[in-house]
C-alpha cells in the first residue's frame, strides 16, 4: 500500500520496527511468494494505512483509506471483501511477526541516484516509487554510489550503540519504479532508465547487524 514519511524509526532485527508485518495473500496462487502487491494490483497503492495499535510494541496500523475516502478498520473483513473485488480474486490478510520481503528486510538508496533516473527518464520521480526504507543524501551526490558499499557496514549516529547494517546485494529494480505512488499510473521510462543506466538496480539491500534508532538528519559513516 502506501508508503510513509516518518522522521524517527527503530531499526530492529527484522527491519524497521511495523514495516511490511501485513500482506494480503493470494488464496488461489500456489507459488512461493503469494502476497498481492502492487505490481498485480497497481491501486493498492493508493490505500493508506494509519493509525497506531496501541496493543503491540510494533507500531502497527489499526485502519486503512481506500481511494474512495472510505476508512476500514485493517482486521476487518469488509477491507479484505474490497481489496478481493478490486483483485479480482479472494485474499486473506496475514500478520507475520518477522515481516513479509520479497529479498530483503531493509533497502537503502540515495538522492543521488533518484536525481539522476528523474533527470535521465524525463520524468518527475518520487522517491516512494522506489519503496526504500532508508533514503541518504551524501556528500558527492553520485548516481548509483551505493554499488561500492557491498559487504560494508553502514552506521547510523555515533556511538557505541547506534544502529548499523551491512550491504548484502544491489537492489534489482521490478516494474513497481514505473508507478506512480499518487496516481497508480504506469510508466516503463522509469525502469528503462535504471536498466540503461545501472543493469536495472538502483539502491542496495542491507541485514541489520545492530539495532537501533533511525532519525531524519543524522550522520551515516560507512566502515569496512
């Protein structure tokens, strides 16, 4: 569904603290992966979950907008009835505890590379099309820079105790960059380009080896 802007978040040892703990899964699909996301179902992207629960330490969302204005309460079977319609075939939510990835449990990516796919594609490019959880600006701005951060560890604030994770894989891009996160619109000239540009990866994926918190603004080095 939607993505969300937030200025403070806990890095935990499945990735950040609420992020990815519901899917939708596909009651007729009998493959390994049977989420629906967005690429089966362009609109979900235009659901957006809110609220807090105030029962669980995950900061999980109690209720969801559809497109239409109308709230639903995330558990409730008149939000699964309505995303099975607009699918086209019957889903049931799950809730799993250590989250639902299709490759990683954190994914990082920087300005610098988003800059340059909006300049190359002739596009307007929102930074959710990519879905990263963690979005840094650096201090040469190159495009696609985080290909030499493989198997280094980056670090989130000083200290002891700040959050870490090491870079594991380059982040290889699927049709989900060419929607538009406001609108659901496709466009290929977002995914032409990462491909063009970079073998079609942009941004990088991460295992946390340190859990702490994240915050709009802090310093991140990067260690060896």
């Amino acid at each position: 569904m939607a993505g969300e802007w937030i200025d403070v978040a806990r890095l935990s040892w499945h990735g950040i603290a609420g992020d990815r703990r519901f899917a939708f899964r596909r009651l007729t699909d009998k493959s390994g992966f049977p989420w629906l996301t967005a690429s089966k179902l362009p609109q979900l992207l235009l659901y957006k979950p809110s609220g807090i629960d105030s029962n669980t330490v995950d900061l999980l969302p109690t209720h969801v907008c559809a497109p239409d204005g109308k709230k639903y309460e995330l558990r409730n079977d008149e939000l699964r009835t309505e995303i099975s319609s607009r699918y086209g075939s019957d889903v049931e939510l799950m809730n799993l505890s250590h989250g639902i990835f299709d490759e990683a449990s954190i994914s990082v990516i920087s300005l610098g590379t988003v800059h340059c796919v909006e300049r190359e594609s002739g596009r307007d490019v929102d930074i959710r099309r990519f879905r990263p959880n963690v979005v840094i600006e650096t201090a040469s701005a190159e495009p696609f820079e985080e290909d030499g951060w493989l198997n280094r560890t980056l670090t989130f604030g000083e200290g002891n105790t700040a959050a870490a994770l090491r870079v594991t894989r380059r982040d290889e891009r699927c049709v989900m960059v060419n929607l538009d996160p406001d609108t659901a619109e496709r466009n290929s000239e977002v995914m032409k380009t990462v491909v063009r540009l970079n073998e079609n990866c942009a941004g990088v994926y991460g295992t946390v080896v340190r859990a702490g918190e994240l915050q709009v603004g802090q310093v991140v080095t990067l260690g060896g």
